[in-house]
C-alpha cells in the first residue's frame, strides 16, 4: 500500500471541518466541495466527505448514510502523546465524551469522543504498568 486514506460521511461538511481542523490542530490540504482531507502521517489521510456524495455512489444498492447518523460507526483509533488534551479540546469544541480517560486491558490510556455525526474517537498513549 502506498497510501491509506479513512473517509467519514459527514452531514455538514464545512462544520465537521472546523471541528477537525481545531481539534487536530492541522489545516485540511484538498477543501473542495465534497473532499476534504487532511494529513495524519506520511502516508495516511483523513477524509470527511458529505452523505448525499457517497449517497449518490452508492445509489440503491445501500440505505442513505444520513439514516446511521449517531450511531456509532467507526472509531478513529489516535496515539498522542497528550490525549487528555485532544479530548478536552474536542469536547470544548462540540464533540461528547464517551468514556474517560483511564488505562485499558490492552496496554493503552485512553479517552474517547463522539464527532457531531457520532463517529468515535479515541485518543490513545502507552501506559506503563
């Protein structure tokens, strides 16, 4: 693979814009009507695209996104090294606290968040036991 890309269907593509864009701290680098995408890592994107654009993809094959709208339908899995700060942002910023910052069975602290279209983001750092 040369590069990964995760893309989110958005209701308000402009809003969930501003909210990515302050809570990641990053400027999108495509911001056209229908894309926006900004750059995680070297080879890695996330895309925020409206639901009527996939929904015009997708045609009759699938139910419109619009219909799964907060529900939880994926998780943006982050590791930083200050995740009390990207979730203290994100829910100054409009997004809902999930669950709290605290550490997991599986070796990571971690906090989680909701976006305005109910997309789960978790903020993660390695927690020595």
């Amino acid at each position: 693979m040369n590069e990964i890309e995760f893309i989110l269907y958005v209701n308000e593509q402009n809003k969930s814009k501003e909210f990515y864009e302050k809570l990641l701290k990053t400027k999108p680098f495509l911001d056209v009507p229908g894309m926006t995408e900004f750059k995680l890592a070297e080879n890695v994107k996330l895309g925020l695209m409206p639901e009527n654009g996939i929904a015009k993809i997708i045609l009759d094959k699938l139910p419109h996104p619009r219909k799964g709208n907060g529900i939880p339908r994926c998780e943006l899995y982050l590791k930083v090294n200050n995740p009390l700060e990207y979730i203290l942002r994100g829910i100054e910023l409009g997004g809902k606290e999930m669950s709290k910052l605290q550490n997991r069975d599986w070796g990571d602290e971690v906090g989680y968040i909701s976006d305005f279209d109910g997309n789960i983001i978790a903020f993660a750092k390695k927690y020595s036991h």
